[in-house]
C-alpha cells in the first residue's frame, strides 16, 4: 500500500545519504521516481547534494546594505511584492512580510556575487521555492548554484538563450504528434504562451506548492532542457482540446496559457522523461539551433559527470523500449533517427521512469550535447 511504499522510499534515500560516498545516482532516481523526494525535511538534505552544494560552508546571511545604490533593486522589490500568492494561504502577515524581505535578500545576494547574471520577472518564483522548503541561508547557497548553471541561460542580457530553448518545444512535439505540430503551425501560435513555464519551473503557474516541489524535484535532478520536455507533454496530454480549438492564433494561445490545474504530474513527469531519452537534444538541435550553441548552459552542462559513469541507465531503457517494439518488427534505428515513421505514436510513452532510469540517461546525454550547428534561427 501507500504508506509501506512510502515508508521503504524513505529508507531508501537515507541509506543513499548515508552511503561512503554519498549515493548521488541513487538521490536521483529517488527524485525522479514516483512521489519525489516525499517531504520538505527529505529535500533539505537531497536538494543540496543534487546541486553539489556544501552545506558545512555556507555563506553568512546577506545584509541589507545590498539594497543600496542597487539597479535592480526596485524591479526586485515590485515582482517581490506582487508574489503574494506564492505563500502558504492563512500565512500571517507578518511571517509573510518578513519572508519576502528575505526574499529581496536572496536576489540581490546571488546578483551582486554574480555580476555576469542578469535579473529577470520571474526569477523570484524559483528563489522563493527555495526559500519556502529550505530557509534564507541554504536557498541562498542553492539558488547561486542554480542560477550560474540550470537557470544561466535566463539570465543574460537578452533573451536569445531563452528563445532558444523555446526552440525545443515544436520540434519535441513534432516527433509525437504531427498533427498537433501542424495545426499549430498553422495556427501561428509560436511557443511563448510557455515563456512563464519555463523561466519560473511552472511555480508561476501552478496554484498548488505541492506540485512545484514535486517538479522542482524532477528538475534539480535532471538535465537544463527538462523543463522544456515537460512543457511539450503538458502540450500533447491537451491533443484534443488543442485540435477542438479555432485554428487562429489568438484562440491556441489562450488555450494554452491557461495550464489545467488537475494534471496527472506523475504521468507527465513519466512521459517527459521517456521523451528526452527517445529523442535527446542532439537528435533536435538542427531544428532548435542557433549561433553559439555551445554558450548555453544546456550544452555545457558538466556537474553530473561523476554520477554518469557510476551507471549508465540509457541502455537499460532503450532495451526495455526495443522488446516492446519487437512483436511489431521495429528496428533499433527509431531510437536514432528521430523522424521514422513520424505518425506513430510512441510506444515508449507508456514507460516508467519509477527505477530513475530516464533521470540518469538525462545526465549521460548533458555531456554528449554540444552540437556545433552555425544555424542562425533568430533575426
């Protein structure tokens, strides 16, 4: 049942933590597997060690004269003090208040350390995640961790990056559901209707703080262009109401803008994770492409190269997709070639990431992305 399953993950992930070394690769099946990492007191001793994070050097608190003569201070200070509804509801006001001074605190900290980084709406919906599982003084540590690697591309001074990634979610949609593809293509509807998805890890969007952590903990323990697979799910768990819709551009984006509230995130997190091991980035980027690919944190991406020697799950799931394809006399060259046959739907679709299998195939493929495309995409 529930709670035995429950309680045999909970041991799991203590043995991990426990382990000589720390069982990294096994920290991440855990997050990925169904439930997550279970509870707030589990992720403050996980999402550290996801991130390569020491948490016996932590930096002091920051100080309030980071406000001072800062020019992103006052942007700062307006998104802080329209995140209201990222709080707990019936959280007092005070404790609220004194949250979101913390929060100011923790932005202008990582931007002043880091002078390369560029603030952006939205970043405090990731920092204040942070902030709520795991207080001022570790977020503070994790949240520059983040920011100068999963989260590098959003912060530059233009959002070319940004668009970039964007980028994926057509062609990741393309290689499941043509169709779909198409009529958007001919809706004209473009992918920035999941701008605030992507920059904010769905914690903008979502009502629920439960299922942000949940994300957050697939995210954190995933490749940088997760988020985006995640994206393309959500868009093709919407077929029908999407193919329903006026085939204009203005009726496809208020569809999809508007994120339902009630989705199967286990089965997304499934889904999407099957999807970046059946079609990595490097089977996309010729569509997704643009100058200087290489400057991108998604194809730099080197902090998990020890845990991607210690088990290469890849090839677990791709021979697990090859006997499900056998009665049907496919061949090994769909996992390759990404456009056979593309009016099939997956059949990897149905497969769990329940062993972390798809999470660590992700961290395997980061070290092998870095196409050199000169394609330039953007005017």
């Amino acid at each position: 049942d529930f709670d035995s399953k429950k309680k045999r993950k909970v041991a799991e992930i203590y043995q991990a933590l426990n382990s000589d070394p720390i069982d990294v690769a096994a920290l991440r099946r855990m997050a990925i597997s169904e439930g997550g990492l279970l509870t707030d007191e589990i992720r403050c001793k996980v999402w550290p060690k996801l991130l390569s994070v020491n948490t016996d050097d932590l930096p002091p608190l920051p100080g309030k004269e980071l406000r001072e003569d800062n020019k992103d201070y006052q942007q700062v200070l307006l998104d802080v003090r329209r995140s209201l509804r990222r709080f707990p509801p019936g959280m007092p006001d005070d404790q609220r208040e004194g949250l979101q001074e913390e929060l100011i605190d923790i932005i202008l900290h990582v931007l002043k350390r880091n002078p390369q980084l560029h603030y952006y709406q939205g970043y405090h919906d990731i920092v204040v995640t942070f902030l709520l599982v795991v207080g001022d003084r570790l977020a503070t540590a994790l949240v520059e961790k983040l920011s100068t690697h999963h989260l590098r591309d959003f912060m530059d001074p233009t959002m070319d990056n940004t668009k970039h990634i964007l980028n994926y979610l057509m062609p990741i949609i393309d290689q499941v559901n043509p169709e779909v593809h198409d009529f958007m293509q001919s809706a004209e509807v473009g992918t920035i209707f999941a701008l605030s998805w992507l920059i904010t890890w769905f914690g903008h969007v979502l009502s629920d703080f439960r299922h942000v952590v949940r994300l957050y903990d697939f995210f954190l323990a995933c490749h940088p262009l997760m988020p985006i697979y995640f994206a393309a799910v959500i868009v093709l768990y919407r077929e029908q109401e999407v193919l329903d819709c006026e085939c204009d551009m203005a009726s496809v984006h208020h569809l999809l803008s508007q994120i339902p509230q009630d989705l199967p995130y286990e089965t997304l997190i499934s889904r999407a994770g099957d999807l970046f091991v059946q079609f990595p980035p490097s089977e996309l980027a010729r569509e997704a492409a643009q100058q200087q690919a290489e400057r991108t944190a998604a194809s730099t991406f080197k902090d998990f190269e020890l845990v991607s020697v210690q088990q290469r799950p890849d090839t677990v799931l791709r021979q697990r997709f090859r006997e499900r394809l056998r009665g049907e006399e496919r061949t090994k060259s769909i996992l390759t070639k990404p456009r056979t046959n593309r009016f099939v739907k997956l059949a990897v679709m149905g497969l769990t990431v329940a062993l972390g299998a798809a999470a660590l195939a992700v961290v395997k493929s980061a070290l092998e992305w870095a196409p050199k495309f000169e394609l330039q995409i953007f005017p």
